[in-house]
C-alpha cells in the first residue's frame, strides 16, 4: 500500500461494526484514522486537526454525510472527500451534491476502499505538483 506515515483520514460512520472494521483496515494500509460515529462529532475534528480525506457514510444519525462533506468543504476546503453508501438512491444524491467525491458503495471488499482511498490521495499529490 501506498499511503504516507502523514496522510491523516476522518472516518465518519454510525455503525459501530463498519467503522472499527473501517478504521482497522485503513490503519493497517498505513494511514492515520480519527473515527468517530457521526457528522457532529467529526466538526471539531475538521476544525483543529488537517485531513487529507474525509470518509463518510452518508445515512447517519444528527447530520448525514452530505452536509458533513458541505461543512468540510467550508472548514477545510482542502481535504478530499469519499462517501461509502448501501443506498443507491442516496449515491445519485451524494454525486449531484458533490460531484468531485468519490462514492463507493456497499458492500465493499476492503481491498477495494483501500484501493480507492489510495486514487482518491493520489489525485490530491498530484494536484498539488501541477
């Protein structure tokens, strides 16, 4: 894998299971994860602390992923932003609301999100050097 000791990512995810198996995933591809169970809690987060990523579920309790992303957008109009989703309906949503997130639907092999987070990053390098 190809993450950098310094890539940090904020995973937003109410399902306690999906989120520690998330976390668990990402952290072994060698990234740096904050997790937290929903949008109200990552705010302060994005405030205080640079992410390269934010990984949102969008259906979440308080504020979905959408609004989290638009709050990111403002906070932290550097950090790029991945939804994953079991809602196909919800991913149109995600796609007209922010068309510049990736979105990865569930059911995922973590190959794949970890995959997908390293494409996701790998623009942000390369943005930066143009």
């Amino acid at each position: 894998m190809n993450a950098t000791p310094n890539q940090r990512i904020l995973l937003a995810e109410d399902d306690d299971a999906m989120r520690v198996y998330l976390e668990r995933a990402l952290v072994n591809a060698g990234y740096a994860v904050d997790a937290v169970d929903r949008g109200t809690e990552a705010l302060p987060l994005l405030k205080k602390t640079g992410y390269d990523l934010l990984l949102s579920d969008i259906v979440m309790p308080e504020m979905d992923g959408i609004e989290l992303a638009q709050r990111c957008n403002e906070i932290s109009p550097d950090t790029k932003v991945m939804f994953i989703t079991g809602f196909a309906a919800v991913t149109l949503k995600a796609s007209r609301e922010q068309p510049n997130a990736k979105v990865l639907s569930k059911p995922f092999h973590l190959r794949d999100l970890v995959l997908e987070v390293e494409r996701v990053l790998d623009d942000r390098i390369s943005a930066q050097f143009q």
